[in-house]
C-alpha cells in the first residue's frame, strides 16, 4: 500500500522533503515571488520530477490549510497517473463512475475524489477530447492531481477482484447506509448515472450495495453529493479508527 497524498507547507519543509528524496508531485509558488529561495526550489522540484503551478495571493490561501502555506505548497504522494491495475494495488477507496453521462458531473466527482483523499476515479464512458477538457476544467486542477482512469466497468470490476478489492455499490436499491458498512481498507465503490443506474447483473459483482438515505421528492442526489456522503463517512470511520 502507497502513502497517501498530503500537502506540505512551507520552504523549509518542501526543501527538507525534497533532500530527504520523498515523492513530491506539485509544487505550488506564488508567481510575483522572484526571490532567490523560491527559484531555487523549483529547480529542485522540477529536478525530481515535479510539476510547477504558479498562483497569485488568492490561490495559496485558497489551498492552504495551515500557518508556511502562503509562498510555497507542495504535493507528496503517489504518481498523479496510473493504469487499472497499479491504481486497485494502491489500497485505498477508489471510484467507478459507471456509464458516466455529463462531463461536468465526472469533473466534480473527481474534485470530491481527491479532496477526500481518493486513491483514483474510474470513468466508463465514451468521452471525447473536448468532453474530456471539460472535465479537468470543472474538477478544478483535481485530474492533475490523482489518477483518472477510463476504462469498462466489466474490466475495473474483475481487476479489483484479482487484488482482493472489495466492491460497494452506491444505489437507492441498497440494503444498508453508509454508517453499517466497514467503508475503511481496500474499497472499490461503483456510483450508476442518474438515469439508468447500476445493472442487476452488476449488482451481483458487489459485495455490498450502499443506499444513501433520501426524503425529498426528487429521487436521486447529483453523482457528486452522493459520493461525497460516502466518503465524509469514510473519512469519519479512518479518523474512529485512530482513537
């Protein structure tokens, strides 16, 4: 199992990080900040295979978290890409968006992905240049960030299978809610589109089937509010976990 991604604040950090040989993938700066020990940092991070990202004022504090965070963030964690089979030995949760219909929806499923701290997002879906470019807009740099895999629901559910991978569906036929299911360890969770969701024959591949409590009269929640659901749960039972 790889480490998760985590940001590191601060120069003396990333720099530390950086000597120490650790993975960073991004490293973020302010780009009026000519100063000497920012150059010199991103020639060490683009040395060990770094992207830069330069933003203004607004950017750091936007995606700061912490005190160091307003010159210089850093983004350390496993390579941003990956195939099926590397993204289901990563031993975290990761998505399937199965017949995934709206480019929008898939960008913001992918930035709920990664916020919370996601392995990767699969998409099934037959999506082209443009479709795609939408996507990494609307997720806000998040695709940059994590791997985003296109490929059949068949294939990512066999793949998971081979690595011992359970499966979770997220459907409004689901026989338990988010807070009865052990959501921690390796997890693959398959999220249907709106219209036509998840099929019988699906279904039957998982080991559990998730329904996420509804009472209004719309039937279904956006694919994004129901991912997040399922993955502020997660995150409640990890953090359970450490007490």
């Amino acid at each position: 199992m790889l480490g998760p991604r985590r940001q590191l604040a601060g120069i003396q950090a990333i720099r530390a990080a950086i000597e120490e040989r650790l993975e960073v993938r991004v490293l973020l700066v302010r780009a009026d900040d000519e100063s000497p020990e920012i150059a010199e940092l991103v020639l060490a991070a683009q040395a060990r295979g770094a992207s830069i990202w330069r933003g203004g004022p607004g950017d750091m504090r936007r995606m700061g978290r912490g005190p160091d965070s307003d010159r210089a963030l850093a983004l350390l964690g496993p390579a941003p890409r990956a195939t099926l089979d590397e993204l289901m030995q990563r031993g975290g949760i990761s998505w399937l968006l199965h017949r995934a219909g709206y480019p929008s929806n898939v960008g913001f499923a992918v930035r709920t992905a990664e916020v919370s701290g996601a392995d990767g997002v699969i998409v099934d879906a037959e999506f082209n240049h443009e479709q795609r470019a939408r996507i990494d807009h609307v997720s806000m740099g998040a695709s940059r960030l994590l791997p985003v895999v296109f490929a059949a629901t068949e294939d990512a559910l066999t793949t998971a299978r081979s690595h011992g991978v359970r499966c979770i569906a997220v459907e409004d036929v689901g026989s338990v809610e988010p807070w009865q299911l052990d959501l921690r360890g390796p997890v693959l969770c398959v999220i249907g589109n709106e219209q036509t969701g998840i099929a019988p024959q699906l279904l039957e591949r998982c080991d559990a089937s998730v329904r996420i409590p509804m009472v209004g009269f719309v039937p279904s929640y956006n694919v994004q509010a129901a991912m997040a659901a399922i993955c502020v749960e997660r995150l409640r039972q990890l953090s359970a976990a450490k007490y």
